[in-house]
C-alpha cells in the first residue's frame, strides 16, 4: 500500500487509479512465480514405455489404398465431400466418425452392382479356384421410355425352352443374342433374337394347346369365370397393356368353352342332387326343396331363371331358363320353369327314386294351383319372410293415427306391439307342429297374452316359467284395442292360409343365390341366349363348389371389441 500512496491521486480521475492498482497487483504476482522443476523419469518407467513403442512397431500397419478424383470447380468437390459425409453419418446412426471411408465405399458399390448389375460376363461366372463368387440380382430399373415397353404372359415351360436354346445357341456362337422384335398375339408375345452373327431364334412366350396358345386359354378362362363384361377386359387389357384377345378368337373359344360348362353342370346337378338325398334319413316320402324365379333385367325381361335348391344342403339341384320364345309374358315364366322342374325329377325317378315331398316357394298362386290342380303328391308352402315382412307396416295402422279416430281404427295401448307381434307370429309358425288349427290358436292366443292371460301360452315361455314376470308391452284393458288386434291378426295371410305356412321354411339361401348371381349376370345388360345360359351355369358352378367352405380368415372378437371402443372413444374425445 506504500507504492500506491507514493502516487498522486487526482479527484475523480477513476481511470488512472484504476490501471495503477492493476500494474501493482501484476509485479508482486511475478514475485512470487517460481521456475519449475525438470521432469524426471524413473529407470522401470522408461522401460515399460519402450517395450510398448516396439509393440506398436512389430503390430501389422493397415494396407492403404487412395481413389483420386478430379472436379470442375469447388462447390462440385464440396458437394462430393458433404455427400460423402451424409453416407457415413447414416451409416454411423448419426456420427460419421464411427464409419470408416473403407465401410462406406464398400456399402455404395455393393448396392449399386445388386441393384443394376443384371447380366454379367462370362468372367464374373463363379471362379472356384480363385473362389470369386458368382453375382446375381433380379432387380432391374426402369427409367420413362421404357415403363411403355410391350408386356405379355409366359408360362415356365416357354421359359425353360428359351434358356435351353440360348444356351445350344451359346455352344456354336459366341455372339451374344439380342432381342430384335417383339409381336403380341393375344396375349403372347412372340420375340424374335438376333446376334452379331445374323443368327436368329424365334421365341413364343407360351406353348401350344391343340391350336391355340395356353396363355390366351388361360387368360379367357378367367374372363368368363370372373363374370366381367366384355367391354371391361378390353379395357383392362388396353389400360395395363397386357395385350388383348380378338373377338374372332374370343368367339372360337367360347364355342368349345360352353359346350364344356354345360357338361360340368350336369355332373353338379347329379352330384348336388345325391348329396341333398344322402341328408335324408328316410327317403321314402322325398325331398324338399325351395325353388324362386329371378327376371334377367328389370323391366321387360327376356329371360327368367328358375332356381330349385335343396331344403337341407342349399346346393342348385337345377335352373331352368325361360324366354320370351316359351311365353311373351314374363310374369308366366316362373309356372314354366316349375314345371320343367317337375319334369326333370320325374325323368330321374327310375334312377333316383327321386320324390319331392314339399316344395317352398314366396307364395306364387299360379305355383300352389298346378300342384293342387295336377294331383302331385307334393305339400306346397310358402316361405315365412314373404308373409310376415308387411306385418309390422300392417299393424302400425292400428297403432297410431289420428286423434279423432281413436278407438276406431286404432288404440294407444297398441302402439307398442307392432316389432312383438311379428315375433310372434314366427315363434307360432315354428312351434304348431305342422298342424293349421294350433297355428291359429296360437295367433289369436296373442291377444290373450297382452291382456296378461296367459291360461294358453306356452309352457316353455318366460311367462310361465319365470315367477317374477313382468310383462313389458302395454295390457290391453279396453274392449276396442282387444278389437282392433284381433281383426289385425285374422287379416294376416298366416291365419287366413295356415297349411301354407305349417312347416316354417324361408327362402333365404334362394334369395341368396339371386343375389350372388349377379356377378355374372347385369341386370343392365341383355345378353344373348347362349352367352346368358354359360354365365348362368358358372353362377351355379361357382355356387355349389364353394357353399360352405369353411371358413378362412377369424376375427379376434375381444380385440375387435377393444378397437372399437378406442375409436369410439376417440371420436367422443375428438368432437
């Protein structure tokens, strides 16, 4: 502190007091600095460090290999180098440290060659001797001119032949072939090879069946099976460039292919026909069968298929297709077809013994008439969705309407019975042992049960079984709604024409087959009779082959259960 007061300090001039204390503070630091030491190693440690730098000398050096290259200007070489550097970095999951230029290299030229390499050299084959392997990939580019190449369908025998016959040709030449032309017939392509040596070889992509190629066959297999229209193909074949099949060869295959079909539905029809009698145990009394018609179009429909399917196994026992050349009235087409059905299993009665026990159809009148009529000793029924489909629209009139006609056409409490009620009437027709006078006791017992008398319900119903029942509908206390109902019930086609309905069969797996014919058959397009009788005949292949299959794929029903609940909390949560 004596140097410092040796100074004069002027008032208020900081900064020179500031720079005089810091030059003092610097000399006495210098004071106080000593010089260090000489290092000293130790005998044994210079040792240790000598037989280490031997080791390093005697340990292999990594053989070094450079690739020099030249660039136009910086940028380019900066753009090489930082390409080069984003190799490694995703190579070293983000440290391009960890990948060495040796690693990166090799990895960019391997996946080059396996990826644009696809014929090689005689040289590249497998060497053993110098065990070079031998490389190989089926990856090939395509770049914008030749995505619009020619394509066509081969077959693996057409592809053996051209490997043996480049392979002759190669023992003779040593040109390479080359692909000249390519033509396509249908959807065959026939190629043409040529090599320095003017040698040529002429390839087709698919081998002879009779005199016409298999692929094309092949291919127009699947147009008639698959039930597109023609207009379709041909523009799938156009849009995919695949090639096209002309009509002309179109129509010579169709002329061999129908007479083919028609056969193999005959053998269905005989096989479907011993499998639906094998399901019955006593066979003395028949068969049963459900048979519906189904107009080809709309409106004005020039062909009818009538559909007869056994009760048991559902499979098409027989179609038979009328035109109007049978009858200018469509409405009439469905008596014909019945009857050529009849027909039919009459002519195998001497075969097959065949009988048709009760026949079940959506209750056509001129159906029921030409079995009473004829004395065929077949039962007609009708089918239980047609009777009772118009139930509940039937009822609702009596179960609400306006406020001035209450208690005369309809009662509120009827207003929650329309649902119930055609319940009933299906529970009545399963249950009447097939016999009319219990069916309609059992329809007019309804009325009963809502007034909660349940004397003639049945002995199997919760009403009667259960001690706590309570009954969940309205009761009916007024005469008037006892009324209504009733006279509802006895206008129902079930109560007025009970041995129709005895033996509760439905028509669903005929309804069924209707609709799933329509893959083959568009109701917007009127075909001609034979191309109309071939897509009928592989509907019905196509029906009986694969009705009930077992199953091929299952659904996890708790899992399911869990994801829609997380979607449908999400959609909550969402909104």
């Amino acid at each position: 502190m004596s140097n410092i007061s040796s100074y004069q300090i002027l008032e208020g001039n900081l900064e020179i007091e500031f720079f005089i204390i810091m030059e003092v503070l610097a000399v006495n630091m210098n004071e106080n600095i000593q010089p260090a030491e000489k290092r000293k190693y130790l005998k044994d440690k210079v040792e240790s460090v000598k037989r280490r730098n031997d080791m390093r000398k005697e340990k292999p050096k990594p053989i070094e290999g450079k690739i020099n290259f030249s660039s136009g200007s910086i940028d380019e070489k900066n753009l090489i180098y930082g390409m080069t550097n984003d190799i490694k970095k995703a190579m070293g999951g983000g440290n391009p440290n960890r990948t060495t230029n040796k690693d990166m290299l090799f990895e960019v030229m391997t996946f080059y060659i396996k990826n644009n390499i696809t014929q090689l050299d005689e040289d590249q084959h497998m060497a053993e001797e110098n065990n070079i392997p031998f490389l190989d990939c089926s990856f090939t580019s395509c770049n914008e001119e030749t995505s619009t190449q020619k394509l066509f369908v081969t077959a693996e025998t057409s592809i053996e032949n051209l490997i043996k016959r480049v392979i002759n040709h190669g023992k003779v030449c040593k040109s390479q072939l080359h692909l000249y032309s390519t033509d396509i017939k249908g959807h065959v392509g026939v190629c043409k090879l040529k090599c320095e040596e003017k040698h040529e070889l002429l390839w087709s992509s698919s081998p002879y069946m009779g005199d016409k190629y298999l692929c094309n066959l092949r291919m127009s297999h699947g147009f008639y099976v698959s039930g597109i229209l023609p207009n379709q193909y041909s523009r799938f074949c156009q849009a995919s460039n695949i090639g096209t099949i002309g009509e002309t060869t179109l129509n010579s295959i169709f002329q061999k292919y129908a007479p083919v079909v028609s056969q193999l539905v005959k053998e269905s029809y005989e096989t479907a026909l011993l499998e639906e009698i094998a399901s019955y145990e006593e066979l003395q009394e028949g068969i049963d069968i459900v048979t519906d018609a189904r107009h080809g179009t709309r409106k004005n429909s020039m062909y009818t298929d009538v559909v007869c399917l056994g009760a048991r196994t559902h499979k098409v026992l027989r179609v038979e297709t009328i035109s109007k050349v049978d009858c200018t009235s469509a409405q009439k087409h469905e008596l014909i077809g019945t009857e050529r059905i009849y027909k039919y299993f009459k002519n195998l009665r001497d075969e097959y013994e065949v009988k048709i026990r009760v026949h079940c159809h959506d209750r056509n009148t001129s159906v029921n008439k030409f079995i009473r009529i004829n004395g065929i000793d077949t039962e007609s029924t009708n089918d239980t969705w047609h009777a009772t489909k118009n139930i509940a629209k039937e009822i609702k009139t009596i179960c609400s309407g306006p406020r001035y006609k209450e208690g005369q056409t309809w009662h509120p409490e009827l207003s929650d019975k329309a649902a119930s009620i055609k319940t009933h009437l299906y529970w009545a027709m399963k249950n009447c042992n097939k016999d009319p006078v219990k069916l309609k006791l059992s329809l007019l017992n309804i009325v009963e049960h809502y007034k909660n008398n349940h004397e003639h319900c049945s002995e199997l119903s919760r009403c009667k079984t259960d001690s706590n029942y309570e009954p969940t509908k309205y009761l009916i206390k007024d005469p008037k709604a006892e009324m209504l109902l009733g006279r509802a019930l006895m206008n129902t086609q079930v109560y007025k024409s009970p041995t129709d309905y005895v033996h509760c069969m439905d028509s669903y797996y005929v309804e069924s087959f209707n609709n799933a014919i329509l893959q083959y058959h568009d109701k917007r397009i009127n075909f001609s009779k034979q191309v109309y009788i071939l897509r009928t005949n592989l509907a019905v292949l196509d029906w009986n082959e694969h009705l009930s299959r077992t199953y091929i794929s299952c659904l996890d029903i708790h899992n399911y259960i869990t994801i829609q609940s997380a979607y449908f909390e999400g959609d909550l949560v969402n909104h």
